[in-house]
C-alpha cells in the first residue's frame, strides 16, 4: 500500500469531484452549441484539449485502486477507463479529436456527446458518493478519542 485507506479515499473523492465538474463544463459547453452561443470550431477545441486530462485523471484512479487492493471499487472503474479508451482510439484519422466540429452536427452526433456526458455525469456522482462512503467508513475505522484504559480519555 502506498497511502493509507483514509488518504486514498480523499484522493479519489477530490480526482472524482475535479472530474464532475470537468463534466459539468462539458454539459454546458455542449448546450451552448446547440443553443449557438458558441460555434462548433469553438466548442470542439474547448472540448477536446479536456479529453486526455479526463482520462488521465481516471486512470490514475483505476490504477490507484488496483495497488490498495481495492478488487471491486477498480473492477467498477475498469470498463470506463476502457470506454474512454475506446472512444479516443475510434477517432478518425484527420479528425481534429473526439469532439469534430465538420461532423459535430451530422448524424446526431451533438445529442450523443450530451447524452454521453449525461452518463458520465452520473457515473461519476454515484462513484462520488461512494467514494465520499468509504473515506467517512475508514476514517472512522480506528477510535477518533485516544482512550489507554476504559474510563481514561487522552486529549
């Protein structure tokens, strides 16, 4: 173990959370295109240069998950890592990443990136909970008041 439980689970609530709200910026990033605040040139690379720290960030929490031991937490985080995984490696070449902004409005592809952010969205605040769960459960695993006999309180 490289940090202990109460540790590890702080830093998957804060990687979670900073991933949140990554999403949140996605979501109204995306419905200022449809809404034409913004043109699709605009939104593709706002949206684009935040593809890779959003892997990055839950990579790092996947494999962080795997070195503590943590079997169920890293087996649930192991099929997005992949899918994101996937989705940067379907790109076409010549594209100018996963979000294009020459295809962004054929095919219906606008409505599957805010129906994808969605999904994201609510992974991750389901993770976020959970995670927040498990840092509360290990933080409270030990006795929070130092006691050497039973009627006997070390402040």
């Amino acid at each position: 173990m490289i940090f202990s439980d109460s540790f590890l689970f702080v830093l998957c609530l804060t990687d979670t959370g900073a991933i949140l709200f990554l999403f949140v910026y996605f979501v109204i990033t995306i419905s200022d295109l449809e809404c034409d605040y913004l043109n699709a040139q605009q939104c593709c690379s706002r949206l684009n240069k935040w593809v890779m720290p959003k892997l990055i960030a839950h990579t790092f929490l996947t494999v962080i998950l795997l070195f503590h031991g943590h079997w169920a937490l890293f087996l649930c985080n192991v099929p997005m890592s992949c899918w994101m995984v996937y989705e940067l490696l379907k790109v076409p070449t010549g594209n100018m990443g996963v979000y294009d902004p020459t295809e962004i409005h054929n095919r219906g592809l606008l409505k599957r990136h805010m129906r994808d952010c969605m999904i994201y969205l609510g992974y991750y605040l389901l993770f976020f909970f959970i995670y927040l769960y498990c840092m509360i459960l290990s933080l409270l695993k030990g006795d929070p008041i130092k006691r050497h006999q039973e009627g006997e309180i070390d402040f």
